[in-house]
C-alpha cells in the first residue's frame, strides 16, 4: 500500500518543511511577525472595533504596555492597560504614518512555567510617513516581551526602551527641491520627537489621567451609576480594604497528654490552681473595666464613612474619642 500525506511516516518531495505545524507553537518572534502582518492588512477604513480585536489577537486581557524615553525636559515613562492599547496603536497612524513594523535582532528567549520571556537590545519600530513630508523612521530600543505559554501565545507586558532614532529622507526629493531654499529647511526639521508623532504624545499624555479613571469607567459601563455615586462607591470600597484587618493564620490546637501524679503533688497543684483561677478573674475584670484609650494606645479617631455625603459634601467623617472616653462625631 502506497503511503499518502495523511501517514505519519509520509515523506513529502517538497522537503521536512511542507508539512503545516501546530498554530502558535513556535518561536515567540513569529507572533511579532503575524503583528506586523495584521498591522499592513489595516485600511483608511478601519473603526474602532478593528483595533479591538488586533488587540485582542495580540495582547491579554490584562496586558500592559510600556514606552520609556527621554524628551528635552528629562526622562519619560508611560504605562498603559490593555483597554487604552488599541487607542494608542491608531493614534500612530493618526499622526501621518501609512506603514508600521517592528524588526527584532539578536533576540534571546527564557521559558518559565507559564510565561515566554523575549528580550531584544536591538529592537527598530519602523514607521512609514506620508504627511507632511515623505520620510522614514527608524526608532531603535530595548524591547522586553512576556508572553502567556499557551495555545494562543498573546502578550501579557510590553516594554519599549527607546534610545535613539533616525529619520531618513530620500535623495529623490532633496534634488527636486534643491533649488527652493524654503523647502530645504522644511525638510531638515524633525517631524517627530524621539520617534513618536505628537499625536501619540499627547494621547500618553491624556493616558496619565485615563488609566485612573478605569475602574470608574467599567463601574459606570456595567451597573449604570452616575459618576458621583461611581466615585462614591469606590472610594467606600477602597477604605474598606484599607481598614479591613488581615486574616489571621488558623492554628492548630495542639493536644496534651495527661501525667499521673501523687496525691500530695495533686492536693497542693488544686490549691495552686484554685488561687491561679482567682487571679486570672482579677485580670479579666480589671482588664474589662478599662477605658478604650488605654487599651489600644495612641487611638484619636475611627473613620466612619458612609455613601451619604456629609453638610460639607464630605463622604467620610470621622468619630474622636474624648478623654472622659465618650465619642464625639466630627464632619
């Protein structure tokens, strides 16, 4: 019987590399490679809900992305979560860029038990610009990706290091305007700081403010709230955390054994244990006729916060403790 593609033992006449491998088990830079891909398949058409499911494809649902640079006026860094990723990657081409790639050299790769760690010190965002003038940027960096080990082998952290940048014009066009001082020097400007358009500055720049406001925005997307009664609520829920003691570890109860004693020995334990029960009485109730101040030393005020705003429009007042050991309430 003749062997066909279905055996396992087949070989093809195209060589070992005909056959089709399992999706997304292999090399983490590939995946990169299908990114690229996706990101020239975008058109002058494509929504918001386009971008949703790039990162969708590309990044987990609680993926983070990172940018570290440095501006005139000092270092930067910016660090976004997974709802506000599609909105930066369409700001790129928002700023005039018609192509973007990123290119990985020398790359090194760590697998842990449920994570690809991928390392690239010679990493080149390569960004394509039609306006307002023809040029290529080339940004190099540092970049440092962590991949879920899975069968879908999205990215969990993204962190890009940018240290230098180049923009590249083509000879072409300086020798059509060669003649035309104005446009020489229009031409010699950056259009781009550190590799970025200004229109990706400024969304990281607006992300700073954004990326706080999400647990309201998702507290406001799902149970309707206005977004007094969203901010009420989450700060109510924050000083619960914050006052809520930490559990306890459960002991085991350790069990005693019983010695046999003589009668002598057990007649004096008895009146031992009579005047030990006397005396612990008397601590449990000198300890019991203490004021409160003593017993946790150093106690001015116990919070008491409430979803009603206070007569100062206040959502927590607190309740001081007097030295006569009565409460007092204060807005």
């Amino acid at each position: 019987m003749s062997s066909t593609p279905h055996d396992p033992f087949y070989s093809s006449p195209f060589g070992p590399f005909y056959r089709r491998h399992t999706p997304y088990m292999v090399q983490p830079e590939y995946r990169i490679y299908e990114m690229n891909k996706r990101l020239q398949s975008r058109t002058e058409d494509s929504d918001n809900l386009w971008w949703d499911a790039f990162a969708t494809e590309f990044f987990e649902d609680d993926a983070t992305l990172t940018l570290s640079f440095c501006l005139e006026d000092g270092p930067k860094r910016y660090t976004i979560g997974r709802t506000l990723i599609p909105r930066y990657f369409s700001t790129v081409f928002e700023g005039g860029v018609t192509d973007l790639y990123y290119i990985l050299k020398h790359s090194k790769e760590s697998y842990h038990n449920s994570s690809i760690t991928v390392d690239c010190d010679q990493c080149a965002m390569v960004t394509q610009h039609g306006k307002p003038m023809f040029t290529k940027v080339c940004t190099e960096g540092r970049l440092i990706l962590e991949f879920t080990f899975d069968d879908l082998m999205r990215i969990k952290t993204w962190h890009f290091t940018i240290r230098q940048y180049r923009e590249l014009v083509p000879r072409s066009i300086l020798a059509m305007h060669a003649q035309d001082p104005q446009v020489l020097d229009q031409l010699s400007k950056n259009i781009t700081r550190m590799g970025l358009t200004n229109f990706t500055l400024n969304y990281l720049r607006l992300c700073v403010i954004l990326e706080p406001m999400q647990e309201l925005m998702s507290r406001h997307k799902t149970y309707n709230l206005s977004p007094r009664d969203c901010l009420k609520t989450c700060l109510f829920q924050k000083w619960q955390r914050m006052v809520a003691p930490p559990a306890e570890p459960t002991r085991q109860p350790t069990t005693k054994r019983r010695k046999r004693k003589n009668s002598t020995s057990s007649t004096s334990n008895s009146s031992a244990g009579n005047n030990a029960n006397s005396t612990g009485s008397k601590k449990k109730t000198t300890a019991a006729n203490l004021s409160l101040p003593t017993q946790v030393p150093g106690l001015g005020a116990i919070p008491n916060c409430s979803l009603n705003p206070g007569r100062d429009g206040d959502l927590c007042h607190s309740t001081a403790v007097t030295p006569s050991g009565q409460f007092k309430e204060k807005h």
